[in-house]
C-alpha cells in the first residue's frame, strides 16, 4: 500500500509538473495578464487533465456506461494531445533562444540605417539685429549612440519575447494537433491488411498456402464502437482466410455496455471456423462471461485447450497471464503436452512474453499481440523494454513468433508511427 502511494504521488506530481509547463509556454509566455484568453487557456489546462482522469477510472468506477462516452473522446485525445505537445515545446526550447538573438540582430541595424535628408528651406534675409548671438545656449541631445536605456528591459525587448513565444508555441500546437489528427485517421479509418508468409517445416504439402487472419486488440469501448467491428469484420472476410485467431484484447468493457457492439463478430467467414483467446484486459472487463458470449458469436475460444486441423497441423490457444490472478492464465501443459510433436503446432497467445514457454513445448509458430507496435511513438521504445517482439516475425530456437500491432488502440484513438493492421498469416511447407 505504501509503495502505491508513492508511485501515486509521483504520477501526480509529474502530471502536475508537465500541465505547468504546458500553461507556461501556451498561456502565461503568450497572452496578457488578466485578459479572456489567458482565463480561458488556464481554465483549459485545469479541466482537461480531470478529464483525462475521468476517462481513465469512470469505467472501473463504475459510471453509466453513455457518461463514459461523453468523457472519453476530450479525455483521452487530450492524453494524446498532451504528449506531443510536450515533445514540440521541449524542442522548441532550442529554437527559442536562436530566434531571439536573430530578432535583436536585426534591430539595431533597422536602427542605425541613415534617416532621408531633411529639406532645408532657401535663406530668407532678417534684420542685423536679429543676427546677434544669444546668451544662452541649450544644452546638446544626448548621443543615440551612447545612451544608456533606463530599466531592465525596453519595450522593443518585451515584443520581441512575446512574438518568440507566440511563434514557438504556435508551431508547437499545431505539430501536435497535426499529428494526433493524422493518428486518430489512421484509426477510425480501419486497419490495413498485412501478408506474411512463415515457412514451417513440419506443414505437409496439402497444408501450403494455408492462411490464417490474425486479428488483435480490437479494444471495443466508449470511443470504438459498432462501426469499428464491422469495418474490421469486413476487412476479414474480404481476404477469404482458412482460419481466423482473434488474440486478446477484444474489449475494455462489460458485456452489458459493449455486447452490441460486438455482434459484427457473427458475421466472421472461415473456411476452418473462427477462434478466440483471451487478453489482459479481458480480465478488466469479466473474461469468463465474454467467453461465453463470443462463443454465442460463433467464435471458439480455446482456454489451454488444442484441436486438430484437418489441413494437417494443431492449433492450441492459452488464456492470458493476467487471468492467473484469478486462478486461470495460460497451462501449456494441458494445451500442448500429450500431443504428437510430429505435427506442427501453431499456438495462440495474447503476449509476446509466454513465446519461451513455446520453445519449450515445441510449438512451430505463436501468433500474439499486445505490443499495439508501441501505438504512439516514442512508446515502441518502451514496448521493447517489456516484450521480446513488439511487432513482426522473429525466430527463437525451433519457434517462430509473429505479434500483431492489432486492429484498434487502447486509451486515445490514436497511433503515431505504429499503424494498426489485420495479418494474413500464410503458411509455407518447405514439402511443396
């Protein structure tokens, strides 16, 4: 408990800290003391954050299901938002400076261009008596050359920081909206289809060419809906796969808030039928009553369990290692351990991580997920740091391991630098 309150109060402080910057350099540096924009600027750094919180915890605090909808569009773009605005301003403290000492360049020479002749009119002839020299002189201007200016700061220097400013955190918002809006197009438009081909030694000829559309982190929730189920259902069917392995993450809800946004799943066409395998956050969401409802869909989950595919290899699937808090998580004992290790095995499970496990027991290939690729660079960095593939096909031993950057997006509807995808997984026997 302790440890929890800690790590609290560092997050706090360090959201505290980036939302301070943030005024800074977008409200404070470039509006007028007490003016509406400034009041509104302030008043934007104070709510959204809330917002964001709300966005995070409604759904675990149980908060009507169309209230989550309402705050998780402003709160969870504003996460995105955020980020990237951040990562503009950071880079922009290098170019303040710079821009400043150009600007100060540039004035004394405007100042110090010659001024136009002034007209001196033709002498006119006066009385000798106004001629006389006068007693008293007044005294010489002072040298613009030489003059000391008075203050700290002149008001050619006050302009030139506020146009800086305005300049700098300009660009800024307007890389970071840039790039969110591309990302949340990226999402809302659908995934596009991948084509991999895996070599298997073990896949009898009959079996060459066979495909498997591997789907992942479809994430159904407030923000991605119906719409987002069916454009991926017919993104499926349209490549007309052998097999279909939907691996993890479907949701981030209750059946109750989010079965209808899950019936597009019925309407899965595969020559070998559709299979299902449960994710972490399945796990947030009450994994054993959607397993029971996918399976009303139509789709098969595999829970430790395995089957034969009549084109000639076995297809095994594990529960996720989130559900060993409750008792479950993947058993590759009782999935893959009396098999016939002649045959190939192609293995389904949600992360990356469980792929030594498959070393072990022999499984050709493992088709994962997770990693959403990262989602929102730089997040792949940190996505490495905590599996051993964060997107693609790599080997390790006798297995091959393919992750999937998934269909959907956790958190905001946005992927920056990591585009989600459907894979067609078309297997190749070394026979043929």
């Amino acid at each position: 408990m302790v440890v929890f309150l800690l790590v609290l109060v560092v997050v706090l402080a360090l959201l505290g800290g980036v939302h301070w910057y943030v005024w800074r350099r977008l409200v404070r540096d470039v509006t007028v003391p007490g003016g509406l924009p400034r009041r509104i600027g302030t008043a934007a750094v104070v709510v959204l954050p809330l917002l964001s919180l709300g966005a995070l915890v409604s759904a675990r605090a149980g908060v009507p299901f169309p209230v989550q909808q309402v705050i998780a569009w402003p709160g969870q773009m504003w996460l995105a938002v955020l980020l990237y605005l951040v990562l503009a301003l950071v880079m922009g403290e290098a170019v303040r400076p710079l821009l400043r000492a150009r600007l100060a360049r540039r004035a004394p020479a405007a100042a110090a261009a010659p001024a136009p002749a002034p007209v001196v009119p033709e002498a006119v002839p006066v009385p000798a008596a106004a001629t006389e020299p006068l007693t008293e002189t007044a005294p010489a201007a002072p040298d613009a050359a030489t003059a000391t200016p008075v203050g700290p700061e002149t008001p050619s220097d006050v302009s030139r920081r506020l146009f800086v400013s305005r300049v700098v955190g300009g660009t800024a918002a307007a890389v970071a909206l840039g790039t969110v809006g591309y990302g949340t197009y990226g999402v809302l438009r659908g995934p596009r289809v991948k084509r991999v081909t895996v070599p298997l030694a073990k896949i009898p000829r009959a079996a060459h060419g066979y495909r498997i559309a591997v789907v992942s982190d479809i994430h159904l929730g407030p923000i991605l809906g119906r719409a987002h189920t069916q454009r991926i259902v017919d993104a499926i069917n349209s490549t007309q796969p052998d097999l279909i392995a939907v691996v993890g993450d479907l949701v981030d809800g209750t059946v109750e808030n989010l079965g209808p946004a899950a019936e597009p799943l019925a309407r899965l066409r595969a020559r070998h039928g559709s299979f299902f395998v449960t994710g972490n956050h399945e796990y947030f969401s009450g994994a054993d009553a959607w397993v029971d409802h996918v399976r009303e869909l139509g789709l098969r989950p595999l829970r430790n369990e395995r089957l034969e595919i009549p084109a000639g290899f076995d297809l095994a699937g594990v529960d996720d290692v989130a559900g060993e808090s409750e008792g479950q998580g993947p058993d590759f004992v009782r999935a893959l351990g009396d098999r016939d290790r002649a045959r190939a095995a192609v293995l389904l499970a949600h992360q990356p991580i469980v792929v030594h496990d498959a070393v072990r027991h022999g499984v050709d290939l493992q088709l994962s997920g997770h990693t959403h690729g990262g989602q929102l660079w730089p997040g792949n960095l940190l996505a490495e740091l905590a599996n051993p593939t964060v997107a693609g096909l790599e080997r390790y031993g006798d297995t091959q391991l393919y992750v999937s950057r998934g269909a959907g997006a956790w958190g905001p509807p946005v992927r920056v630098g990591a585009p989600s995808d459907i894979t067609v997984v078309e297997l190749a026997s070394k026979q043929a």
